[in-house]
C-alpha cells in the first residue's frame, strides 16, 4: 500500500499531508453574524472531510467500500464539484466546468489518471472559489441554480452544510471500515 506524501494546501491556514489533520477547533460563536456563523459551520464540515481522507493509503482512498462503489477520494470529489456548483455557476462566478456532462455519476468515480493530489487540490481550489464568492456577497443577495431556481447565499449556505456533513457522515462509515477511526474530530 502506498501512502500519500506531501503537503496539500487546502486554506491558507490548513494543510493536509500524509500523518497530519487539518484544524478543526473553530466554533461557531455566539454573537457573530449570520453569514459569518454559517460559513464556520461549513467550514468545520469541510476540515472533518480532509481529516477523514488524512493518513489514509491510496489504495484505500480509492477502495470501493459498497455496492455502487462510493469510496472516500470519490466523495471529495463530488463535494469539489458541488462547491463549485451552487456557490460558482449559481452566482455567476468563474469556475471549473463539469467535464463529464453526460454522465452525472462520474463526479463521484475517481479515474485511474486523476492522481490523490489532482482532487485534494480540486476541492482547495473549489472551497477557494467558493470562499470568494461567500466573501463578496450578503446572504440576501440572489442567484440562479443549475435547476433554474432563484436562490439567496443563505440557502446556498444552509445547503451546502447540509450537502457536506452528509458526505461527512458516509466518509465516516467508509473510514469506519477502512481503520475503524470514527468521529467528526481526533482524539484530543
């Protein structure tokens, strides 16, 4: 088996690498405003998904671990193409286009050409996409699905936590099965 080597830039103030974990001790804090308590939200969400691929071999990353094959570099896949998604195409900011418009299901398949690094740098790049797009707007500020639906930030916000943390909860199954590490945190 062979082990991911190697720092990941995911934000500026996390990197993944093979034996790390990203920083996942931020709260959402009382007081704060609302697009600033729903973007904290999303964002502990997102770092339990690179915890949960961190230490983990390539081969098991990739390791389909049920019958319609999910596997956990699959679903950091699919949550990159999702950030770029709403957040991206909804508010009319440049992104990453779906390269497989055909087949709905490939964001969830890892091909044998895209490398661990290619889709752990995908989904910094799509949380960074999405970051500057969460940055400029108010959560009342509208835009338009990809299923031609208005949508505020808000939404989109309340959404994409829902979206995540249940691809958090099968990346927790998976890794589960994998090593049995379980949980939204490490050990402290």
């Amino acid at each position: 088996m062979s082990r991911r080597s190697g720092p990941f830039s995911i934000r500026p103030d996390v990197s993944v690498s093979a034996g790390s974990v990203p920083r996942m001790m931020r709260s959402v804090l009382l007081g704060v405003g609302e697009k600033e308590s729903l973007h904290v939200a999303l964002d502990r969400h997102r770092d339990v998904v690179l915890w949960k691929v961190s230490g983990v071999s390539d081969e098991d990353l990739r390791r389909p671990l049920t019958p319609s094959g999910t596997n956990l570099l699959g679903l950091v896949k699919h949550l990159a193409w999702c950030e770029w998604g709403w957040f991206c195409e909804t508010f009319d900011r440049p992104f990453e286009p779906f390269p497989y418009p055909d087949d709905p299901d490939a964001d969830l398949r890892v091909e044998p050409n895209e490398t661990t690094e290619d889709i752990l740098r995908r989904y910094a790049k799509a949380r960074a996409d999405a970051d500057a797009v969460i940055a400029s707007l108010d959560v009342e500020d509208t835009g338009v699905s990809a299923h031609d639906t208005t949508v505020t930030l808000r939404w989109v916000l309340i959404h994409m936590i829902e979206e995540t943390a249940r691809h958090t909860g099968h990346l927790d199954i998976l890794r589960e099965l994998i090593d049995g590490q379980t949980g939204d945190h490490p050990d402290r």
